[in-house]
C-alpha cells in the first residue's frame, strides 16, 4: 500500500479517462477499504500545567527536552505530569510525545 501510495503522491491528481490512472485508483481504493483505522485525533490535557507541555511539544515536535525538562519548565514535578497526561487524555505523556 505504502508503494502504491508513493506513486500516486508522484503522479499528482489521478484522472479516472486515463486507464493506468483509473486502474492504479482502484487498487488503491480496494487496499484502503479494509485497511486498519488510526484514529488521528490527539487529546490535549485540561491541566494548565500538562497543556503548556502539550502545546510546546505541539510547537516544536523535534525539541529534544527530557520529560523532567519539561515537566519543570511547566511548574509540575515529572510524576504529577505523567498521572496528568494519563488521566486526561489516556496517553502516557511518553505515547502522547511519539503521536505528536
């Protein structure tokens, strides 16, 4: 799927008059129907504490900080922020980072 996906990105818009094209949509199509859902939606922490880590993180999703960094620049101690993260959105803060 990832390959035929690759291609089409390639291609830009497929057009449905073309045979290639309207064959390489179906493929697609027919790999995707059953394919698993992600659910892409990620939940933010009502906390202001857990929220300021969400939205740095959301900022800059490359930032290199360690969880204590971080949980020290948001006024929280690294326990407080993990049983936050957890609680509020379902995630470890550990899981939540590799989604964002």
């Amino acid at each position: 799927m990832r390959e035929v996906i690759v291609h089409v990105t390639r291609l830009g818009m497929l057009h449905p008059d073309e045979p290639g094209e309207a064959r390489l949509a179906a493929v697609l199509i027919d790999l995707l129907v059953p394919a698993r859902r992600e659910d892409l939606q990620l939940p933010l922490p009502r906390d202001r504490r857990a929220r300021a880590v969400a939205q740095r993180l959301l900022a800059s999703p490359s930032d290199q900080a360690g969880m204590t960094t971080l949980a020290r620049d948001a006024g929280a101690s690294l326990r407080s922020l993990q049983r936050l993260f957890l609680q509020e959105t379902g995630l470890t803060i550990e899981a939540w980072r590799r989604q964002a």
